[in-house]
C-alpha cells in the first residue's frame, strides 16, 4: 500500500505496512531543504508526541508503529 501526502507539497511520501516483517508505516522524507530547515523543531515535536521521540528517524525515513502516530506525523508537519 502506497500513499501519497499531498502529492503536489511533495514533503512526505507515507508507504506501508507491507507485511508480518515490516508492518511499520514509513514516512520517507522528500523534501530535504525543508526538513532541515526546520529539524530543531520537528525534534522537539517527535520527543514530545512519539515514543521513541526523534530515534523514529532513520536517515530519510520517519519509522511509525501505528497509523494513529503517522496521521498525527502528517497532520503536523505536511
């Protein structure tokens, strides 16, 4: 399953879950220059509202357990 947040903002792409081994959502990061611009407060956002805080990051990729947290992800910061 893929899905695109909003497609013409171009900042995230939301993909999964794919299956037992991956059931995570992965919010991959497209716009880089805005994530950058904006990181110090995206953190602070993630260690306050997410459980594992700004570990979720992975390199260009936000990993989320469940699509409560991923809506709330988007929902902020599209």
């Amino acid at each position: 399953m893929t899905t695109v947040f909003p497609k013409e903002k171009g900042r995230f792409l939301l993909t999964g879950p794919f299956d037992e081994e991956m059931p995570h959502h992965y919010i991959i990061i497209c716009d880089y220059r805005w994530w950058t611009d904006n990181e110090t407060e995206i953190y602070t956002w993630m260690d306050q509202c997410l459980p594992k805080g700004r570990k979720h990051q992975q390199g260009m990729v936000v990993v989320i357990e469940n699509q409560s947290d991923a809506s709330n992800f988007l929902l902020r910061w599209q």
